[in-house]
C-alpha cells in the first residue's frame, strides 16, 4: 500500500514539474493556493517547489502568486464562516471529520489565543482552511486576519522560495535522490496537522 502510495506521488511530481513550465503555471499556483485555504486539502507547496526547481528566477514571483491567491482564499474561507457556514462550512468540517474538534477551535479563537493560532496555521502544516473558516464564524476582526494571513502565509512560501533560489539544483537532486522517504515526511507532516486540530484544539 505505501509502496503503491510512494509511486503515485512520484508520478504526480513529475506531472506537476511538467505542468510547472507551462504558461498557465502562475494561474494554476493561484488557483490552488486559493482552494487550499478554503476547501482544498493538498497544499500549494507541491506547485510552488515544482515551478521554482523548474526555473529559480521565476521563485520569488511564484511566491508571490502563491500568496495572493493563499490570502484571497482565506478571505473565501472566513467568508464561508461568516455567512455560508451551514450551508457550506459545516459540509467541510463534516468532509475533515473535525466535528469533534470543532467546538474547542471556536472556543480557542473566541480566546486570547485566537490571532496566534491563525498565525500558526498560516506558516505550519496545521489545515489552513479550517483556521480561516473558524475565524469567519467567531467574528474575528478582519484587518487583523488579513494581515496575520498575509505575513504568514508569505513567511512560509518565501521561505520555500528562497531555500530553492538559493540552493535549487543542490535541492532538486536532494528532492530526486530522497524522495520516497520525503513522500513519508510530507505526509506524516500532512496527517500530523490534521491530528493538531481534531485531537489537540
């Protein structure tokens, strides 16, 4: 199963590195990046690595796409919370399996806590998505969502991006030659945020 798992991404690398020199790249980082802050559960990350490896001047523009669409999602997403959340924020809580958790996530943004849980969520592998939509449902305030969504989210994509500008050759063959075991980081990486929320908050 991990085996079969392992070779699924692989193939999903090298499509998305073929997909990351095509025209559309930027538009498609934007587009992931905004889902992903609002429904979509794989991070943009994937696409950003890919197009910067693929061309290392392109990184901090890729970044920056990366951001925008990021932060326009989060907006979605506390949009989804404010207004939307029967009718679509409880679906994907639902989705996640967070209803458990749910009540303690609102109860921690209704909390002194609230802004540096965002700021958290925005730079680590904690869902994003579940943190904008709790935000939208306890009324944060929206500069400071804003703000914290922006410096966030392009502390992190930045930071991947300069790691690649700087060192992206040493990287992609870092990338190639470990890859199977980086697929296992990833995706504890990826579980381990998911478990933050559902058992933790």
């Amino acid at each position: 199963m991990l085996k079969k798992l392992i070779k699924y991404l692989r193939d999903l690398k090298e499509w998305i590195e073929s997909f990351s020199e095509k025209s559309y790249a930027m538009l498609a980082l934007f587009i992931v990046a905004f889902t992903e802050s609002s429904f979509f559960p794989i991070p943009p990350d994937v696409l950003l690595i890919a197009i910067a490896i693929s061309s290392p001047k392109l990184s901090f523009k890729a970044a920056f796409w990366c951001t925008l669409g990021s932060v326009f999602g989060a907006l979605f997403g506390y949009y989804i919370g404010f207004a939307l959340f029967e009718i679509l924020g409880k679906p994907i809580i639902d989705f996640y399996g967070y209803q458990d958790a749910w009540n303690k996530v609102v109860e921690v943004y209704r909390g002194e806590v609230g802004m540096w849980f965002l700021a958290t969520a925005a730079f680590s592998p904690i869902p994003y998505k579940v943190s904008t939509i709790a935000a939208g449902a306890t009324g944060m305030d929206l500069i400071p969502f804003v703000l914290i969504s922006t410096f966030g989210r392009a502390g992190r994509f930045f930071l991947v991006a300069s790691l690649i500008y700087s060192f992206g050759p040493k990287v992609k063959g870092f990338i190639d030659k470990y890859f199977d075991k980086l697929s296992i980081a990833f995706l504890i990486l990826l579980i381990g945020g998911f478990i933050v929320v559902k058992y933790i908050f």
